[in-house]
C-alpha cells in the first residue's frame, strides 16, 4: 500500500534581486554601462535622465486610461484591489530610487577615446597581393594561402589540404609545386617571416632579407638551420665549440637572432580587441591620508519612468476596471517593479564596491602610502569578509574583476592579497614580500653567472626566511621568470 506523509525542509534560496545583484557586483565598470543601457532597452520603465533630450512621449498604455467611461465593471475583477497605487507614486523632488552619485570625476565622463583606423593583417596581405599582376589560379592560390595563416604569421596546415579545399570549394584544380611557389611569393611580403611553416623558417626568412654579405648574417642563418635547438636551451659553449666562435663573436650573432621576430603575425595583428582597464576605484594620497573614491561611471543616474508612474494614477480615477485593464496595469506593475529592484541592485553594488575596498586599503595602509611590497600584510578573502561582516563569495567577487588606480599603478584588487609566511623570529609576513625580494635577487644576478633556485632558497634563508627550494620554484614561475639556464645571457 502506498504509504503518504508529510515532511518539512528549510531550504535556502536566492530571490531574484539577489541574483540581480550578484551578477552586477562581478560585473567590472568597464562592462557596466553595457549592461544598464541593456536594462533601459528591456524595460521602458527604467531611465536616466542623462539620456533624455526631449519631453517622454505619450505613453501607449495612456489611451487605455483615458477615460472611465470606456470601459464596463467586471465581476471579476475584484482582485485589482491588490494593487497598493500610492507604493509606485513618487515625487521626482524626493526620488528615493535615483542613484545621483558625484565623485568628482565628471571630466572622465566626458572623455572620448579616439578610434584608431587601421588595416587588420588579413587585409594587409590582401592589399600587397592586389598588386602583383597574377593569372587568376595563381591569384586564387594566394588568396587561399593568405587565408591559412593563423594570428602569428604562419602555415600550419598541410599543402595537401589546401590543395583539397581549392579542388572542392574553388573547383580549382592545382599541384602542390603551384602552392610551393605562390607560398615563396607571399613569404616575400612584409612582416617580414610571414607565411612560414615552422619557427626555423620563420627566422631564416627574416635572416636572408638582410644583408647577406655579413659574416655575422652568415653565422646567425647556419645558428638557426643547423643549432636551433642548442641556441633555444642556451646551451652556448656547445654553440663556441661547434662554430669555433669566441664569446663576443658568439654574442653578436645571438644578439643578431633575438632582433627577429619569432610571431610577425603580431606586427599589424588588430583583429583581437584589447579590453580597456577602466579603474574602478581611485586612491589619493593626501599628505599621508589615503582617500578613497568610486569611479562616477558605477553611479548611473537612474530613476523610475513619471509617465509609468501617472498610469497608475489613471487606474486609480478610473471608475470600471475590465480584464484588458487589468493586464495593463499588471503590465505596468511588473515593470515598475523591475526598475525599482535594478536601481536598488545597482546602489548595493556602489555601497558594497566601497565597503570592501575601504577594508582592503586601511587593511593595507601602508602598502598604499609607500607603493613598498615589502610592506604588504598577509592577507586572505576571510580578513576582509569578518571585517565588513559579508560572505566570502561576495568579497571574491569583489576582488576577481575590479581594479583599483593609484599614484604608483592600477592593480587588480586579487593581487592584494596573499598567504603569510612565517619568519624564523615567529613574524608572518606576506609572501610578496618573499617574491619583491626575488626578484630583486634575479635582476641584480651575474646573468654570465644566474642564481639557481639552490641559490636563491640559500638568499632568503639568511634572510631569515625559512623556505624550501620547492616553494622558491612555484613563486619563480608565478613570475613568470625563467630558470637559471634560460636567464643565462653572453
């Protein structure tokens, strides 16, 4: 027998203007403006005075309220009285849902950002094929080569396939000595090393647009076809002994070879659009005091609709109340709902913004005050979350996408925070200060002569830092800094 009971949970879920709000807070200030002008275009509710010009225009939910005698009472409509009108009339004087907010940085405001017009690397190409005088499968050929290349300048593709896609997509019908010698054509256009198969050609064909008659050239072109792998591990004295070179002649071709370019798709490469950092705090520091302001462009200046407003004003004279009235006003109601938790949305996140980044920078005053890594403090996410009583997530998603200028940078808040390190005297400090002291090590080194990581960990523990070789690795390669073998220069 089918046995039912009952049974009660407490669950915890999101409403909706919680999630509104936690997709705005990781929103970056430089996405922000897209996505309000995204909610004015959704939602006719919603405005920003800014933005308007002129007059609103009527309404066309206004003629459905134009008059009462339009309409004829409905029993069914009893439960309009649900509707509490004086909850969506608002003076515009005392609008508590506008988000005026005033840093100062009006000026940024108006600021445009010039548009450079350039030719992207494909059209380039194209341009210098144009005017070549080419029968039409040759033209063909070049076109299908240039439109191979990859974003760094080179062919990866076999000629088999592309002879394949010119036979079934152009109905041209060529062999692969046809390709080989349009292919050494468009290697002659520049960038320089265009159109390579392989990194050897690449620099070979850069190497022999110079003067040819140079022994250096001469040297530097059998480096690269006969020791390209020595001379990528550094291993040098294999290179003297090999080429029968001394050190200065060895170092005038290695330093001819580094001049090239390794990606000559990068030379012209506007295709990808950069991200523009827009800060989205600024802190200046004011004979020793730090202050602390939001960027203006998380402050829009939004308000709820006064035509929105006055429908319901005309619902509320409105003597009969029939269905399609009714789905009017429900219409009406559900926008101006929508507007009102965005604008909220939109000052929790102004307000949470200075709250986390007000912890952040009293947390590491004087870091601020000096721009000295040495004097950056351990810190985790669970600091600043018991400090302003908040979640961790929320202050993760704080720190991952916002970034903070100051007089000595612009620095992503993540980069604030760090583990702590113990020191033999018991003192926990930042591992910052261990990579700052690091790198200080590595740019000062004998680069004939580089600190290996034995070496390095042997430094810091007579610094006091008691670390092991492991660790000094990890935060070598977060550094993005080489070992010492590839460091090593002539």
């Amino acid at each position: 027998m089918l046995k039912q009971h009952l049974q009660q949970k407490l669950l915890q879920k999101l409403s909706p203007q919680q999630i509104q709000f936690i997709k705005l807070l990781q929103v970056p200030t430089v996405a922000l403006d897209t996505r309000v002008k995204e909610e004015l275009e959704e939602n006719p509710a919603l405005e920003d005075p800014s933005l308007m010009t002129q007059d609103e225009p009527k309404s066309e939910y206004d003629d459905l309220n134009d008059g009462p005698e339009d309409y004829e009472q409905s029993s069914e409509d009893t439960s309009m009285d649900e509707f509490n009108v004086d909850d969506y009339l608002q003076d515009d004087s005392t609008n508590d849902y506008s988000t005026n907010y005033n840093n100062g940085d009006d000026d940024e405001e108006k600021k445009e950002t010039p548009i450079a017009i350039e030719s992207t690397f494909f059209e380039s190409l194209q341009e210098q094929l144009d005017l070549i005088p080419l029968s039409d499968q040759d033209f063909i050929i070049g076109k299908q080569i240039i439109g191979s290349l990859d974003d760094d300048g080179y062919i990866r593709r076999p000629l088999g396939s592309m002879i394949d896609d010119l036979a079934f997509s152009q109905n041209v019908m060529v062999e692969e000595e046809d390709v080989l010698e349009m292919l050494k054509l468009i290697q002659g256009f520049d960038p320089p090393g265009i159109g390579a198969r392989d990194l050897k050609e690449c620099l070979l064909i850069q190497l022999k647009r110079k003067d040819t008659n140079n022994p250096i050239i001469v040297k530097a072109m059998n480096v690269v076809e006969n020791y390209l792998d020595e001379f990528t591990r550094k291993h040098y004295d294999k290179l003297e002994k090999s080429l029968g070179l001394d050190s200065e002649e060895l170092k005038e071709v290695v330093n001819e070879i580094l001049r090239l370019n390794p990606k000559p798709g990068d030379a012209n490469q506007v295709t990808t659009k950069q991200m523009q950092i827009i800060p989205d705090f600024h802190i200046s520091n004011n004979d020793g005091v730090l202050i602390l302001t939001l960027n203006s462009k998380n402050a829009p200046e939004l308000k709820v609709s006064r035509s929105y407003q006055e429908m319901f004003e005309h619902y509320d004279k409105a003597a009969s109340k029939d269905k399609k009235l009714k789905e009017a006003v429900q219409f009406v109601k559900q926008k101006l709902d929508s507007a009102r938790w965005f604008i909220d949305a939109i000052k929790q996140r102004q307000q949470t913004l200075l709250k986390t980044m007000n912890a952040i920078m009293h947390y590491q005053y004087e870091y601020f005050l000096t721009a000295d890594e040495r004097k950056m403090r351990p810190m985790i996410l669970k600091d600043i979350a018991d400090k302003i009583d908040m979640d961790i997530s929320t202050v993760s998603r704080v720190a991952n996408s916002k970034y903070v200028q100051t007089e000595f940078g612009t620095f992503l808040l993540k980069s604030f925070f760090s583990e702590a390190i113990q020191t033999e005297n018991g003192e926990e400090v930042s591992n910052k200060e261990v990579k700052k002291i690091l790198e200080d090590c590595i740019g000062n080194e004998d680069k004939r002569k580089p600190l290996a990581d034995e070496k390095l960990t042997e430094i810091l523990k007579e610094r006091g830092y008691n670390i092991a070789r492991r660790t000094v690795a990890k935060y070598r390669e977060q550094m993005n800094i080489p070992v010492a073998r590839l460091r090593k220069e002539l």
